[in-house]
C-alpha cells in the first residue's frame, strides 16, 4: 500500500457522490475514529482497503506517532475498540498521511471507493469526520464545492 499526497483529492472526489448513489449507511462503513495515547485529540480515518483480515486507513500523519499505540473505532462497530498499527508516517510534513493496520476488522467495514467523476465546483459533498471542535463526535456536515486547484 502506498500513500500519496494526492489522497486529499481522491477522499474529496469520492464524497462527490457518495451521499447521494451509495447512501450513508455505506459510506459511513468506511470512516473511523483514530485513538491515539496520551490523551491526545482524536482525529478522523479513511478506509482505503480491506482483505486478508486486514482493514487499512489512511489518517494525518499528526494524529498519530511512530510507536505509538493506536486504537480505532469504526462506524461499522461503534461499540468496541481495535487495536491498530501505525505502518508508516510521513512526520514533519504538514499535509502528511500515515497508514493504519487493523488486524481481524469488523465484517461490516468498507473500504471507500473513488468517484470516476473529477469533483466540480457547485458540486454536493458531505465531509465526514471526527473534528477536534467536536470533542470527538461524529460529525458529517454536506457542503459545496466552492473551488478546485492543484493536485493534491
């Protein structure tokens, strides 16, 4: 699995059409709360693949820390708790991703596919997440595209 910064898009796209084609009860198959130790903010996670008995999430790479345990809540299994490996962090960086991996996921976890659609501005989206404003509680509140630039 690699991470790319061009991810930020790919999440965006995939929310495009999201609420509207697949419902909200299947996107949100795909999101999960990030746990970090030390009593640190929680932050939000994107699954981007699952198999193997394995689920992996993408989450910013300020969320979590190398070494550090990590336990991750899914919308698909709210009620309990999975333990999660940070497999890679790209530190330093302000827009850095790092890779999760959940040993044994709920049945019920999706990963978030891509829309084939480019996302325009006007566009409907629905932003999912775990915003620290929030304490921690889910939080999707649908937007508008207001603008597209670059790449990532």
């Amino acid at each position: 699995m690699r991470i790319r910064r061009s991810g930020t898009a790919l999440v965006a796209a995939a929310f495009c059409c999201w609420g509207s084609v697949y419902g909200q009860q299947k996107w949100e198959a795909g999101i999960a709360k990030v746990i970090p130790a030390n009593n640190k903010v929680p932050g939000t996670a994107f699954i981007v693949s699952v198999g193997d008995g394995r689920a992996y999430l993408a989450t910013a790479s300020h969320v979590v820390e190398a070494g550090e345990p990590v336990q991750v809540e899914f919308r698909a299994d709210a009620l309990k708790a999975y333990k999660a490996t940070v497999h890679r962090v790209e530190a330093g960086e302000a827009r850095g991703f790092a890779l999760l991996v959940v040993e044994n996921p709920p049945r019920a976890v999706l990963a978030l596919m891509p829309s084939t659609d480019s996302p325009q501005v006007g566009d409907p989206v629905v932003v999912p997440g775990y915003p620290a404003e929030t304490a921690g509680i889910f939080f999707s509140p649908p937007s508008t595209i207001a603008g597209v630039a670059g790449q990532d």
